[in-house]
C-alpha cells in the first residue's frame, strides 16, 4: 500500500508511503490517485491532509523509471485531480520536498512545513525541469523572482525562507501531523474553500530580470539547456492561463527528458549513490568510529581533521614538534572560521569543536586512543614506511591504520606494521574539507571490516566513497597520468598548452591540464615522473618543456609563473608570450617537427586516452565497474558532470568510434596508442560500458 485513506470526523488522512524516499513511482501515483478519489467520494470528509510516512516527504518522481515508457496515471494528472478537489487539501510536509514532491504540494491548496522540513525543485541538476506544473504554480504563488531562483539554482530551501517568500502557510510547531490537524480543523471551522494556485494569476514578467537571468546562467552553467528552458517554461507560461502554460512545460519537459544531458545527468546521481553498493561488503559491519587521529598538519591534514570536526568526530591532528602542531592547529581553526563565514556553522559552534573535539599534539602518544589514523605527511615511500612502523608501536588494537598517499604502493606502507589487514589507503582530494570523492584503496592484506570503516567515513564526512584497488595512483591519478600524457605528447609535437586549456574547457572541464598544474604546482609532477623515472620506457615520451619550467624555479601559482603568469591582475593566471619561445626550443632539441592541431582533435585524443586507461583500470579490477571510474572522474577531476562522465561519454560517442580513433593515432605512436584489449572486446561483442554497469562481464 503506497498510500492509505483515513478519515476522523471531518478530516481525511492520506498517509503516503512508499521507502525509502516515498518516490513518486507508478504504484504511488495510483495509490495517491486512489485515496484523492475516495475523498472526493466522503461526503463525511470536508478537508484532507496529505502526510508522508518515514523519513520524508516525497523526494520528488521515481528516477529509477526515467528513459522507460511513462506509465498512468502520470505525475501532472494526479496533480491536476488535487488542485481540482472541491474541497481543500493541506500538503503536510517533513524531511524533503524535492521535485515531484513539491509539486505535488503545490497542487494542494494549503501547505505546512515541520520547522526541519527542506523544500526545493532540484530538476536542473538531473538536466530537466520541474514538469509536474512547477515552473507555472510556482510563480504563480511566490512571484517571478523568488520562482526562476528556485527552479534555476536548484537550491533547498528551510521552512522559515519558505514561509518567508509565501512557499508555506504555517511552520508545524511540534509535531507535524497534530499541527497539521489543527490547520485542518480550523479550515473546517472557517468553512475555508480550496485555494488552488490555478485560480491565481500568472506572475508579470519582468524582462529586464529575465535577461540578466540569462546572461547569468549562460555564463554559470556553459553548454548546459536546463536552466535555460526553464526560464523558457516560465516565461512562456507568464503569458498563459494555467491549462496551456503546463501543456507547454510538458512538451519543454519532454524534450529535455530525450536528451542526452539527462541521461548523463541521471547517470551521475545514480552512479554516485550505486558506488557504495559493494557486493564484498554485503553483511560486513564496519569498525567503531568516533575518534580520529591525523598526523601531518599541512594543507591535507588540515582540510582532513577540519572535515572531520565538521562532521561531529573527535580529531587529534599530530605534528613532528610543538611550533608545527601550533601551525596546524591555526590552519584548522582558520578553516573552521571559514566555515562559519559562509554560514555552515555558528561562532559558538566553532568555538565549541575547537574546544571540546579537537587536540593538536607534537607525539604519536597522543594517538593511542584513535579508531581511525589518517597519515598525510609527505609523499614519499621511505617517510610513510616510517610514520607506519611508529604507528604499529602505538595505535590500539583494531584501530584503522590509513594512509592518504595518492600514488604510493599500500602493500609496502602495510608491510611495515604487524597488521597489513587493519592498513587501508584513504586518498582525499585537495581542498579536502571541500573535495566530495574519496578513493578507499583496498590493500592486498585489508580486511573487509576496514573497508566497510573506510566508507563509512566517507558518508560521515559527507563524501563518496570509491573502492579503489592497490595500483600507481589507484583509479583517479592513474588515469589523470595517462590523458596527461596524451596533451604532453600534442605539446611535444606543436599544440600550445593554452589551445589544450581552452579546448576542454570548451568541452566542459572545470580546467585545462596546464592550468591545473600551475595550480596544484610544477613540483609535484616533477616528483612524480623523478619517481617513475627507474620504470620509464625508451618509447616514453618525457614532457621535458615541463622538467625545463621546473627547473626555472617555474613552480605555478605559488611562484607566480608556470605555464601562465600569476600576478594581482591576474591571479588566476594569464598566457606568457615567453612559452611559446621555450617550447620552440625544447622542440627543436629533440628534433621534432611542429604541426598543428584542431580543437577537435585535442578533445578527441584526450578523451580517448581517458577512456582507454579507464578500460584498463575496469578490466584490471582497479575500480569495481566503468560507473565507478565516472564518479571518480566527476567529483575529483572536473570532468563536466551534464556529460555524465567519461565511461558513458564514451559509450554516447560510441565505443566503435573510440578504437577507430586509437588505432588511427597508433599509427602515429604504437607504444603509447595500445587499444585497452576490454575496449575491443566489447566493440567486437557489440556491448558497451553501460552493459558491464549491470554486472555483465566482457
Ligand atoms: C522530478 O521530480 C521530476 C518532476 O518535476 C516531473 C515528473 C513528471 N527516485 O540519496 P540517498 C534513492 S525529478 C528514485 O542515499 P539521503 C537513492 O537512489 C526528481 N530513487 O539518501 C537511494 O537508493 P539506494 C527530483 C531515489 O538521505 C535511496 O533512495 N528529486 C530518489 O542521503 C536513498 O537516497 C530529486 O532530485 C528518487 N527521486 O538523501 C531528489 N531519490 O539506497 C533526489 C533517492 O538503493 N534525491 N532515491 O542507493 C535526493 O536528493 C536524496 O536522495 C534525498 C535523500 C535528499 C531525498
């Protein structure tokens, strides 16, 4: 039973109840359907309240059902027969109201929140809009400002904001169900008829704020159609009375559901919460966790024990003397007031972590009572080993020994204590008190227990959890050292570092390679290829222009040149007439011959060298399916989540037209251009990546 019909005197109780979320799916829908025709049916009843059990109210439509044919009684109809109730209905609303959820409510005639209840209409971000009349009841009921913030930023909003903008009527003081009842009852008494957001007129359209809108989400959300044809929805629909302007959002909402954004965009959700279903942890409890240790206070230990604070855990950060635990200590602090600048936390709240939860300390004694040890010192084999074998000598018993190391073997840190099964990598991505993706790397010797304990972290913090197998840089940076590779070589070979930059940009990453390294600094990848050197093949093509700015002192933002110029008038960066002159050197040194590349062209070596490395992590067992290496991807990487991801970009663009490109660039280079033996495999078997994401194997 998705949803019940109770009635008690002359108040009608529709208990909708569909978990985890109450989803608006087929069956609710009919359910929903059903009980509104018995109220209409109950001369008894005079006034209905449309409550959720468990934790929420409904979270918006069924996404599971999206891409499949639509099954009736569809959303906007049950809707429809709500708002055309004879009598009034009251939406009581807790947990969140998202979506189909709210819309649901804004067909009713009443609305009442419990004071923790979140309201919001977060479509765009799935790449469609509210199509269940959101874009024209709300404006109707909140006016044209408040409506197109909502349905474009897809932010949530609390009761109070909700009450404030006309959203709500009441906030439930208390209870909400009693609260509820007493709305109820006092409609009964007034004889209060329905008031359905129908019968209101549409809201005067203000073009001047329309096209600043515009303008605005242009530039904020580039190459993305959502935001865009929502104003479209609205405005469209300010010129029409309520019937037409929702058949027009339904056809915008149509159009929106075919495209290929909604697709990824619904890859990204569901992918992002199926990476925590691990079939290895099924029944698996994970280990206690409430107090955390973290050794190294720089700019990751830091980020790490302040996300932890954030979350409500105890933190003991630990640094090699008192001067430097006082740094660190500072460093914290420094964050969590940032936090309560931008309204996250309170002053006294702050006050309060800082007191009570957190401890700075200059010896690993002050460890001993940690469940979970993050080391985040620096990133060398023989300093980890050590801080490992000192750690083994002091961490409880059962205590998780984790190292955030980004490239390191974890087998040879693990191997330095008497416990390899309680040793696990934890790769935070930098800010890290920011930063949404966290690779738990699984060990040869890691218990499950502990990766249980690893994503359990990951949720406490408010993060995603990737399992990871034990390789050169896991899932992410092994596949960044790859497509890397790939823009290095079209360097070599004649392409500017600015015209990369700007090509996948364009294609929608948040940044181009060259600007990350001025970001992340020159230096680290220096290290990492002196790191690899011993390994290096003669066929590898060594990015010596980037060695050459290494060894300039060229170190990137904090030296305020790298591949661009950093200076106050341009700290993000600007180009540097002096590079091309470098590179034409380096080039000529090495005796290549300069040619040219299309936009085109970069994005599609790029691309495929990204796809091609990710194959081989998937086939490898290095990350679980292709949806795993997109999470990944997409929330360290800035890969432009409305393309879903590289995997199921991939498959968009077609897996056929992938190895083509690769064997035409091998001809070029066969050492580097090696088609990943699973992509071929699935080209020949006419599968793609999405078909090993529901479990079939190549
Ligand atoms: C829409 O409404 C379109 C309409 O305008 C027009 C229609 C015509 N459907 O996130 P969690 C699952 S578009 C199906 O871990 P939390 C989720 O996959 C929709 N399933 O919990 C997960 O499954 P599993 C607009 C859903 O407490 C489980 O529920 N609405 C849906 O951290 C728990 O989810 C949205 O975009 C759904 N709508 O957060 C809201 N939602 O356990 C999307 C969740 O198997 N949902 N599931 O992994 C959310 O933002 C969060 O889930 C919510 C709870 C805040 C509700």
């Amino acid at each position: 039973m998705t949803a019940t019909y109770a009635r008690d005197g002359a108040i009608a109780i529709i208990e909708i109840n569909n978990p985890p979320v109450n989803a608006a799916s087929a069956a609710l829908r009919a359910g929903l359907a059903d009980a509104i025709g018995r109220f209409a049916g109950d001369d008894l009843a005079r006034v209905a309240i449309l409550q959720c059990a468990g934790r929420t109210w409904i979270a918006g439509a069924d996404i599971s059902e999206f891409g499949k044919p639509p099954q009736p009684p569809l959303l906007p109809d049950v809707i429809a027969q709500i708002e055309a109730m004879p009598k009034p209905v009251i939406a009581a609303m807790h947990g969140t109201a998202l979506g189909g959820g709210l819309e649901v409510a804004l067909g009713a005639h009443y609305r009442i929140a419990a004071a923790g209840a979140e309201m919001g209409l977060p479509e765009v971000t799935l790449g469609i809009l509210p199509g269940a009349g959101g874009t024209q009841r709300l404006p109707r009921l909140v006016g044209l400002a408040p409506a197109v913030d909502l349905i474009t930023s897809a932010r949530r909003i609390g009761a109070e904001e909700a009450l404030k903008i006309g959203l709500i009527d009441r906030i439930a003081e208390g209870d909400l169900n009693e609260a509820a009842r007493e709305y109820a009852q006092s409609l009964v008494d007034a004889q209060a008829g329905p008031r359905p957001c129908a019968a209101m007129a549409p809201p005067q359209i203000d073009e001047d704020l329309v096209a600043g809108l515009r303008a605005r989400l242009a530039k904020r959300y580039p190459g993305q159609i959502a935001q865009l044809r929502a104003v479209d929805s609205v405005v469209e629909g300010g010129l029409l009375p309520l019937p037409e302007g929702l058949a027009q959002e339904r056809e915008k909402f149509t159009e929106l559901m075919d495209s290929p954004q909604r697709s990824a965009l619904i890859h990204a959700f569901l992918s992002e919460r199926a990476v925590a279903h691990l079939p290895e942890l099924e029944g698996v409890l994970p280990r206690d966790l409430t107090q955390l240790g973290v050794i190294g206070g720089g700019t990751m230990g830091a980020g790490i024990a302040a996300s932890a604070l954030l979350s409500g855990l105890a933190v003991t950060l630990t640094e090699r003397d008192r001067p430097a635990a006082d740094r660190a200590a500072g460093t914290v602090a420094g964050i969590l007031r940032g936090a309560v600048k931008r309204g996250k936390i309170t002053q006294s709240r702050c006050d309060a972590i800082l007191a009570e939860k957190f401890t700075s300390a200059d010896s690993y004694d002050a460890l001993t009572d940690a469940d979970l040890i993050i080391e985040a010192v620096f990133e060398k084999i023989e300093v980890k080993q050590q801080v490992f074998s000192a750690l083994d000598r002091v961490a409880k018993a059962g205590a998780v020994l984790a190292t955030n190391t980004s490239y390191l073997d974890v087998d040879r840190i693990a191997e330095m204590t008497s416990r390899p099964q309680d040793v696990i990598g934890l790769h935070f991505f930098s800010p890290a008190h920011v930063m949404r993706l966290l690779e738990v790397v699984a060990a040869g010797k890691t218990a499950p227990d502990v990766v249980a304990t690893g994503f359990l972290l990951a949720r406490r913090l408010g993060k995603i959890g990737v399992r990871a197998g034990n390789c050169d840089g896991f899932i992410g940076n092994r596949i960044l050292t790859h497509y890397r590779a790939a823009a290095d070589a079209m360097v070599l070979d004649g392409a500017s570092p600015y015209q990369i930059d700007r090509a996948v940009t364009a294609f929608g990453f948040a940044m181009g390679p060259y600007a990350v390294s001025d970001l992340a600094g020159l230096d680290i990848g220096y290290f990492t290829r002196q790191r690899r050197a011993p390994d290096r093949h003669s066929r590898d093509r060594i990015p010596v222009f980037a060695d050459r700015l290494y060894e300039l002192g060229r170190l990137g933002r904090k030296t305020g040149r790298g591949y661009y110029i950093h200076d106050e008038d341009s700290p993000g960066g600007r180009e540097d007439p002096e590079l091309a002159d470098l590179l034409t050197q380096v080039r000529g040194e090495l005796g290549l011959v300069e040619k040219s590349f299309t936009d085109d062209e970069i994005v599609a070596r790029y691309m495929a060298a990204m796809v091609n490395e990710g194959a081989r992590v998937v086939a490898d067992g290095t990350a679980l399916r292709p949806l795993d290496v997109d999470v990944v991807m997409l929330n360290g990487y800035g890969f432009p989540r409305w393309r879903g991801g590289p995997m199921h970009w991939a498959d968009q663009y077609g897996l056929a037209s992938i190895l083509k490109d690769i064997e035409g660039y091998s001809r070029e280079d066969d050492h580097f251009w090696q088609a990943a033996p699973l992509l071929r495999q699935l080209v020949e078997s006419g599968r793609d990546f999405a078909d090993l994401n529901r479990g079939k194997t190549a």
